[in-house]
C-alpha cells in the first residue's frame, strides 16, 4: 500500500522481514516488524490474539535491528546501508517518537480492491484532472517495465490514495519497451504519456495517446532531427497548450550548448516539431536537469533538480516560463533560448520528514482550483529507503503562490 515493494526481489525473499522488537508504551505493547528489503517497520499493537496493523514507519536504508526505548517513547532502529558512494547516508541510526501527532507517513498510499492492494512505486510524472479539482493522475517508470500504468489518486484526503491502476495497453497487452516519465491530458478524456528512449535498451523515444482506460491509441516517434543528436536522457515531462503539446528533455543533448536543455513542442494538428532551449544551474556536482513541465494559465512550470541526495543537494527548484516568450522555431536552427523564472524551492518539502534528501523530485501538479503538487520518485526501493514524498506545496513553512508566480 505505501509503494515500497521491492520488485526486483519477488524471486529471493521479497521484503525480506529481518527483525522484531517488542515494547510496551503508555500500557499498550507494540510489535515492530523490520522488513530488511523494504526499508519499512511495521508497527503492530498485541492485542492478545491477532495483532492490530496500527502504521508503516520508514526506517532509513535496510533495518538490521531495532531497540525500544519505552521510557523515553522512542523506537531506534540500525540500518546497513551505505549510500556514500551516492553522496548519501552512511550506516545510519533512525528515532522514531510516539506522539498524539498525525502520522507523517505514508503521504500517499494505496486503496484494497477485492481484497488486495494496488501494487505502485517509482511515481515519475503526474498531471491534475481538467475537471475535478481532487484527482490527479501518475505513471511509472521503467522500474516496473512489465506494467507501465497510469494511477488514479484522490489528493482531497491524506494520506493521498491511489485508488485505480490503469495499465498502459498494446493490442490488449501491457505494452512494453516504455519508461514512461511524463503524463498530460488530452482534452478528450485520454491522455498523452512520454516516454524516455534509451537506444541502447531499445526502448524508442516515444509519445504515446491513450484512452481513458490507457490503451495505446496513437504512436508519435521523436523526429529524425532529435534522434540525430540523441543522448541517453530523454522525455521527462510533457504538458498540453491547445494543440500543442511540450516535452522536457531530462538532459543536453549533443547540439545543446553548456548548461542548456531542450524544451520540444509537437503540434498535434500540424505534426510539426519545434523547440527552444533552457538554461539550466551549473551543476557544482555531477549533473542538472529537468524533470517535469507542467502548463497552467499563461506559463509553463517546470522542475529543475541536481541528481545529488542528501547534503550535496544543492538545486530542487520550480521554475517559471512565460507562454508568450515562447518562440520555438524548426529543429535544426539556432533555437533561442527562454528566460525562467525560481518560484519555489522545494528542499524545505524534502527535509520535511527528517530523512536524506533525495534526488528525483520528479512530478508536478497543478488542479483546476489553482493548488499545487509535487511527488517524488522512490526508484522501487532500488538502492534507495524507498520513501515516496507527495505534498502540496505550501505546506511546510515555505509560502506558494500562482498569483505572486504569475507576476
């Protein structure tokens, strides 16, 4: 239900339950579960028969052990993991604190439908409903490359929950050779997704239209202008203007200049492609791209980040793009760069829960009523503690407004 299954272990001990702790609190006693794999403890009360579910806590980077310390109301927890070779949390202790607050996590999780939950992880791109201002729709990446799919999430209650999976379809078939990483509408209830092309995997640099069910209606491969310049890093975000449709490429490609990234439009009447270049921040390490763009009233949002986690994060940004100093011209030509504009940081949202920084804040939303969301890409509880953040933005000390954005 909290989207940190690991898939990748289905054939070898899955989440792996590696350890208990028993502990007795303001009278009650807790059992806590540490599932190695998962990177999750679950927290369940002895009820002198079964015991009661009563929450998940995410427990940093594979739990080993665990100690209860009632006397203080803590639970700590030891973790193996080393991320330093990703600029991360070495070997690490985690507390966690009994208190009358709400629970801070999950913040999104799955509903039970005929018994079982919705299976979901690695959220990589999202997009509000044109109509009700309480759903929003997510994909997945490559992570699950055996059911690309299309989320269904209920924003108005928290934790937010996904409550349908659509299953992107080919021919009646979950389709493949997808790393879906954006999502937009398509104004007559489908949608249009972006995928992510990796040459070397085979998997094309792709837009794809589908139904409201998400069967694969309509296959626009990236024009030969693109793909003469190609790079590994592709599509990572797609929003609809009209008949237009942009796409944010993660990454320079070869013709792009230092510190510049493309923004592609595809007029879905015409099928002529443009583009324009962004700027994007030095990278102080490693790299720095785009992972998300989003249309709202007269601008384009986008998400420019760093790929660092932890301390070395450095740049978790929106930012903000006039409609109308858009001036895309033909691929090929001498692409004019556009002016941005930093309109929120969402490092404040990314320490909120107390944990590491994590690198892929990935998907951006904004509803019909003007409230923004953002969510972050768990990489399916691959060399990561699995944590999915989703939250509106505004909502952790830091002010957000599209009025004040738009000026």
């Amino acid at each position: 239900m909290a989207g940190h299954y690991p898939e990748k272990r289905s054939g070898n001990k899955g989440i792996e339950p590696e350890g208990l702790e028993i502990g007795t609190f303001n009278g009650e006693t807790y059992i806590f579960v540490l599932s190695e794999r998962a990177s999750l403890v679950g927290v369940y009360r002895d009820t002198g028969a079964a015991p009661e579910f009563v929450q998940l806590l995410p427990s940093g980077i594979s739990p080993e052990s665990a100690a209860a310390i009632p006397g203080r109301n803590l639970l700590a927890t030891a973790n193996e993991k080393d991320l330093i070779e990703d600029g991360g949390a070495r070997a690490h202790v985690m507390l966690f604190e009994q208190t009358s607050m709400t629970n801070q996590y999950p913040q999104i999780e799955s509903v039970m439908v005929n018994g079982k939950p919705i299976g979901w992880g690695a959220l990589s791109g999202l997009v509000a409903d044109q109509d009700n201002a309480s759903r929003l729709y997510a994909v997945n990446d490559s992570f699950y490359k055996g059911q690309p799919s299309i989320f269904v999430i209920d924003a108005s209650s928290k934790p937010a929950k996904i409550t349908k999976q659509l299953v992107v379809k080919r021919d009646g078939k979950p389709a493949k050779k997808l790393d879906l990483e954006g999502i937009t509408t398509d104004g007559k209830g489908g949608f249009w997704l972006a995928s992510e092309g990796r040459t070397d995997k085979e998997i094309p640099h792709t837009i794809y239209r589908t139904d409201a069910e998400g069967n694969i209606t309509q296959t626009v491969k990236f024009p030969q202008e693109l793909l003469a310049v190609e790079k590994r890093y592709g599509a990572e975000g797609i929003t609809r203007v009209g008949d237009d449709l942009w796409i944010a490429i993660q990454r320079s490609w070869k013709d792009d200049s230092e510190n510049t990234v493309k923004l592609v439009r595809y007029n879905t009447k015409t099928r002529e492609w443009s583009a324009v270049r962004y700027p994007t921040e030095p990278a102080a390490q490693g790299w720095v791209g785009l992972s998300e763009i989003t249309a709202y009233g007269d601008s384009l949002y986008l998400i420019e980040r760093d790929n660092q986690i932890g301390d070395k994060a450095r740049v978790k940004r929106l930012t903000r793009v006039s409609l109308n100093d858009l001036k895309p011209v033909a691929l090929g030509g001498d692409l004019p760069v556009v002016s941005k504009k930093t309109v929120y940081d969402f490092l404040t949202d990314l320490k909120a829960t107390n944990g590491y920084v994590t690198d892929k804040i990935e998907g951006f939303a904004i509803t019909k009523d003007g409230r923004a969301f953002a969510v972050t890409d768990n990489d399916g509880v691959d060399d990561s503690a699995g944590e999915t953040l989703f939250f509106e933005l505004g909502n952790n000390g830091q002010s957000f407004s599209l009025a004040d954005a738009s000026k």
